[in-house]
C-alpha cells in the first residue's frame, strides 16, 4: 500500500461522518425552506467529499443515504403530488443523481489514487537507479534505449536515451562493439533464465586509461511469455583490476627475487659440491681406491641432476632472458619445454616486435606457460607452437597444439581457463581459446598496442 493510500484509508471514518453531517444539515434546511425551494444539488458537497476521501462504497451509502433524508423531508413538510407514485419516482430520479455522482467522483478519485502510486513508485525506482554505483541501461524490445542511469551516462561519456542500442555501440567505435554479444539479436524472444556475463576492456578515450566493465544483460519480460526488452547492469571494476594489477606485479616480483635467489645461491652451492666431488673423486681413484671413486661418481651425478632441476624451477619463477624482450623469453620457454618434456615445441615471431611494459610482457609470458602447460598435462599433445605477431594496431600470442582439447580435461577444467582470462584482462588484452574436438587447442591473446602505452606510465611509477 502507497503512502497515500495509508493516508486515505486513515481518513475514511472522518470522511463519512462529514458527509453524513452535511446530508443531515441539507435535510434539515430542506424540510424548513419547504418544497417550493429546490436544494437537492446541495445535498453533493456531502457526498462528493464522502466518494474523494472515503472511497466508492462509503459514498454510495451516503448518497442513498441523502436520497431518503430528501425523501422524509418531502413528506415531512406536506408535499402533495397528483399521482401518489411521483414522490417515489422524483425520489428515484434523486437517488440515481446522487449514486451517480459518488460514482463518477470516487473512479476519479480512484484513478488519482493510481497515478499517486505509480509516481511514487517512479520516484523511487528513480532514486535507486540515481543512487546506484552500477550503470543500469533498459533496452525496449524493439532495441530503443529507454533508460539510462546516471552512473551509466557517466561510464559512456552520453546519454543514448532513445536511439537504437545497436547503432549507438556501432557508433561508439570498436572498442564497443565488443558489448554488441552480450544482446540477443533482435528476434529472439528471450527464455526467463536467459542471461549473459562478459568483461570487457573498453578505450572511450586515446587519452585515458583503458575502462574495465562486467556486463550483465538479463530479459525484461511484460507478461508471463511477452519479451519486453533486456536490462544491462555494467559495473565498473577498473579499480579493482588494476589493485589485482598491483598484487599480481608484487607476486610476480616476489617470485622472480626467489627465482633468481635459487639461481644464484642454491644451483652456485650445489655447482660447488659438484666440483667437491668430482675433486675427491679423482684423488680416491690415484689412491686405487676405485669403489669409493665410484661412489662419489654415483653422488656427483645425482648433484648434477638436482642442478639441472633447480636450475628448471628457477627459470619458471624468473624467465631468463624476458629482461631482453618477449621474444627472447617465449623462445627459451620452447626450447626448455622441448628439452625436458620431449614434445616438439617451437618459436616462431613476424615483425619487429616493440619493447613491451614489464607487466605486459610478463603476463603474455605466463600467459604461454600456462598454455604450454596445459598442452603437456592435460591435451597429450606432441607438437607445440608459439607464435608472436605485429598486427596494425594490436600485438598477437598463439599458442597451438595438437593435442585433445580442454573437452578431456577433468573435474578441475576451466582452472587454467580462468588463469588465462583474468592474466589477460589485467592488462586489456582480449583472450580467444578453440578447442575443437580431437584437434587441438588454439590460444590467442591479442593485447592493443594503446593499452601497452598506458601501462607502462604506472610501471615506471610503481618502480619509483
């Protein structure tokens, strides 16, 4: 119940009594002015206000009401009639214009009421959407902008309201169309658990910082099949993502200090007990000692192999080489992986690739490790290929192989996915991932060439 309702309702009792005080003091002129005096329109005050304020049937009874009071009085005062019938029928007459009346003032009433309401509502839905820190955009069925929130208007730098959502992101640019997935085409007649979610990185402004939005469009329906339009709900995660930024560059750093801790200080200790045994070993065999000679033959091996496996490990935590460019590193990852799993896995790079932000570089290189890793574990795949490429606008990762796919993957599949996408959308690149059935698997990152620019100013600023 509306407010004004409540009020209504509270001030039905008081309503009636005035009413009826007014038809009380109408009958009682009425009976002293006598019949040749015609008062009966006066008798609507009454029940005017009784139908506004008290509703239809409360009015209706004080308009019957007034009809019998105008009524007695007649016969009160000696009103004589030709007909016996006539004093019945002008009583009648009088009831039907009385009933008539409390009806006609109540459906007003009755109407005020609802648009009372559904501008209280209005008001409120408003203030929800004005208060609200996600964008909120309506789209009718027929693909016409409807509503546009403030929080929206400020994310798109417009207000759209009443143009073709489809032609405004066209129109918006490419960085827009990205969003154009996330509606349905214009003839689907949406099912009530339809529902789409997307992050997008989108460029409003060559000058500005790249805009990071989860969007999530949801059906809007008129009835129990009718499709109404769709409603977008857009946060903006911008913030969010570049704090992820940050922890993940602070983890990227730590790791890569214990990397480089476990190059220089373990694998040196361990390369220095190796020449220790190697030395004992050549001095037992001069003192013919040749089964403790070759004891230590045994111990020097297995030194050399725990190098060899630290020396691994420190080159996942640290890339050897990623400092020279992108290049040099994803060209290191395929020659160790192809050493040490015994897949076939190459490198191959088109155009002059420029030099890339730390951050960047950095996670497109983990971004090919996870994929070359996900190839070995999961697809049983032989053959492996990287591929770097210098688009117009836009820097290309492959990764490809010919494995099984992530169809084959267990009860954890989507993990690595999901590593692959957030490690992609912290530094605005767009992630493409194929895996047809029994033929491999196909990553593709592409990262814009602009988004590098921006980035690279809050590395350098970080460093500071």
């Amino acid at each position: 119940m509306s407010h004004t309702e409540q009020e209504n309702e509270s001030s039905k009792p008081h309503a009636i009594v005035v009413g009826l005080t007014w038809v009380a003091i109408m009958g009682l002129v009425d009976w002293k002015t006598g019949p040749e005096l015609a008062l009966s329109a006066y008798y609507l005050p009454g029940i005017a206000y009784t139908a506004w304020q008290a509703g239809r049937w409360p009015a209706l009874s004080v308009g019957l009401i007034a009809a019998l009071v105008w009524m007695s009085s007649e016969a009160i005062s000696g009103t004589i009639y030709s007909k016996s019938y006539l004093a019945l029928w002008n009583g009648s007459i009088r009831l039907i214009f009385f009933e008539t009346i409390a009806i006609l003032v109540s459906e007003v009433r009755s109407r005020r009421i609802s648009e009372q309401a559904l501008e209280e509502q209005g008001d409120l839905l408003k203030s929800i959407q004005n208060s609200m820190g996600d964008g909120v955009v309506v789209v009718g069925s027929r693909g016409t902008i409807r509503v546009v929130n403030p929080a929206a208007e400020r994310m798109f730098d417009t207000n759209p309201v009443g143009l073709d959502a489809w032609q405004w992101l066209e129109q918006m640019g490419d960085s827009m169309v990205k969003v154009l997935p996330l509606f349905p085409s214009r003839e689907d007649v949406l099912s009530p658990d339809f529902h789409k979610f997307s992050e997008v990185s989108l460029v409003l402004n060559p000058e500005a910082p790249p805009l990071h939005l989860e969007i999530t469009t949801l059906p809007l329906r008129g009835g129990i099949s009718s499709n109404s339009g769709w409603l977008l709900i857009i946060s903006d995660v911008t913030d969010q993502k570049e704090q992820e930024r940050r922890i993940a560059d602070a983890g990227e750093g730590e790791q890569r200090r214990i990397g480089q801790d476990l190059h220089d200080g373990l694998c040196q200790e361990l390369v220095s007990i190796s020449f220790a045994a190697g030395t004992l070993q050549e001095r037992l065999e001069n003192e013919g000692q040749q089964k403790h000679a070759a004891d230590v033959a045994d111990i020097a091996g297995w030194i050399g192999n725990t190098i060899g496996q630290a020396r691994s490990i420190a080159r996942g935590l640290y890339p050897v080489g990623l400092e020279e460019g992108l290049q040099i590193g994803l060209k290191g990852l395929a020659a160790s992986t192809a050493q040490h799993s015994g897949v076939s896995c190459e490198f191959e790079q088109s155009g002059e690739i420029p030099t890339l932000p730390e951050s960047v570089a950095i996670n497109l290189y983990r971004i090919a490790q996870e994929g070359v890793n996900n190839a070995l574990r999961h697809a049983n795949a032989s053959s492996i290929q990287l591929s770097l490429h210098l688009e117009p606008d836009h820097l290309l990762l492959k990764i490809r192989d010919n494995g099984n796919g992530f169809e084959h993957q267990g009860e954890n599949d989507g993990i690595g996915l999901h590593i692959l996408q957030n490690r992609a959308g912290l530094i605005g690149a767009k992630l493409d991932v194929q895996s047809p059935l029994g033929e491999g698997t196909r990553v593709s990152c592409r990262v814009p060439l602009n988004l590098e620019k921006k980035i690279e100013p809050k590395m350098n600023a970080d460093k500071e």
